[in-house]
C-alpha cells in the first residue's frame, strides 16, 4: 500500500486535534481540581461542623486524584505530542508529493505514533468525525454534539462501528 500526502495530511491533522483535545482536558481537570479543593480548603476555616468536613473531604479526594492522575504531565505529553505531529503537518504542505517524500513523511508520522498513550476510542471517532465535516463529508449532527463530545473525553461517547465512511459533500 503506497500512501499520498492527502492521506498524510488527514492524519496530521487528525491527531493533533485528538491531542489538542486531550491536552485540554488535562489542564481543564488541574485547574477544576486545584479551584475545588481551594474552596473546600477555604470552608474548612469556618467553623468545625459536618459541611467543613465534607468540603476537607472533597479537597483530599481531589488532590490525590489530580496527583494520580498527573493532569499536568498528561497536559504537558499531550501537548508536546501535537507540536510533533504539527511539524509533520509543515513539512507535508510543503512537500512535492514524490514518493520518497511521503515514505519519510509517514516513517516521521509513525515514530510520533510510537510515543502516544493509548487512545480512547470516542475521541478518535469524535476527531474523525470532525475532520470529516471540515472537508465537507456528511457527518450525522449528532456525532458531533456537546454531550458526545463530553463524553469522549471520559472514554465514552463510541458510536456503533457501521465501516462505511462518510461520504459526498455536506
């Protein structure tokens, strides 16, 4: 099989909108986490009743789950890993379609590959299904709806695998 630089160009552009996205979700979940436990910390200097505990609750549960998780670290590979796929991207604007181009341009793209974490199934489909629309395929609205896309971050939001891609103009 002998790729194009369109279809280069596809997965570029599709994983970085995967990883843009994860990138934000992580520093999202920081950010929701750290003003969470913020004001629970904040509440807990009141008065000493079962809402204060709660809210030290609250913040202990956040925290340690912002450190397991390593939302800035994520945050961080997430970003690094779509600059990389962005300078793929670059390079395959400019290149001249030759042969020997698009085999180095895809070697590039599948070291990139190499170092990603495994990806979540609704988000791909959700950034699939976005690239689509943005070349003007029909993509069914409700495949690219606020709640799919909320979902997908979590690791939901999968369609039913139907193996026919889009198709014509939208």
């Amino acid at each position: 099989m002998s790729d194009t630089i369109d279809e280069i160009l596809y997965d570029a552009k599709f994983s970085i909108s995967y990883h843009r996205k994860r990138e934000s979700f992580f520093r999202v979940l920081d950010a929701s986490s750290k003003a969470v436990s913020l004001i629970a910390l904040a509440s807990i200097g009141f008065d000493a009743n079962a809402f204060t505990m709660g809210a030290a609750i609250v913040s202990g549960v956040f925290t340690i789950a912002t450190i397991v998780v390593d939302c800035p670290g994520m945050a961080g590979k997430h970003g690094s890993l779509a600059n990389r796929f962005n300078a793929i991207l670059s390079r395959a604007v400019l290149a001249k379609n030759s042969q020997d181009e698009v085999s180095q341009l895809r070697h590039e793209y599948h070291v990139v590959e190499a170092d990603e974490p495994p990806s979540l199934r609704g988000l791909v489909q959700l950034c699939q299904d976005e690239q689509d629309a943005a070349e003007g395929k029909n993509v069914r609205p409700e495949c690219l709806s606020m709640k799919r896309r909320i979902l997908a971050q979590f690791g939901f939001g999968q369609r039913t695998i139907d193996f026919c891609p889009p198709s014509g103009a939208a």
